[in-house]
C-alpha cells in the first residue's frame, strides 16, 4: 500500500487555480475601461528608446557590450 498519509505527515493540497483567476479579473477591473495596453507598450518603448539614446563613445560601446552578452535586448526588442 503507498499511502503518503503518515502519522506524522499529512498530505494538503490547495489549487490556486480559482484564486488566481478571481485575482486577475480583480486586476483588470481596477485598471479600468480607460487602460489601454496599447498605448501602455508604446510608451515603455519610447521610455527604453530615450534611456539609450544620446549615449557617449564609452556609453554605447558598454551599451553594444551588454546588448552582445544578452543582457539587454537589441534596439527595438525591449
């Protein structure tokens, strides 16, 4: 018999699968009808376009470095 119940352990199983979903549902509804993912990504974009942007000789041969190493994504990736 392979009973994983023992004396001194008792199995528990919980599945978060509802909560999970209650909990997304709760996030997308407090983001409201006027969120818009969209417009969201374009302004990250933008935001990581002008963070590397206007970079010095040393600046963007780290930059091109870490871009190499994966470490930060290529141009137009992020």
């Amino acid at each position: 018999m392979n009973d994983r119940n023992t004396s001194d352990h008792q199995i528990f199983e919980l599945d978060l699968v509802t909560h999970e979903a209650r909990r997304r549902a709760e996030v997308v509804a407090a983001l409201g009808d006027t969120w818009d993912p969209i417009a969201v990504m374009e302004g990250e974009d933008e935001a990581y376009r002008l963070l590397y942007s206007g970079l010095d000789a040393e600046q963007q041969a780290t930059y091109d470095m870490l871009v190499a190493a994966d470490v930060l994504p290529a141009s137009g990736q992020a």
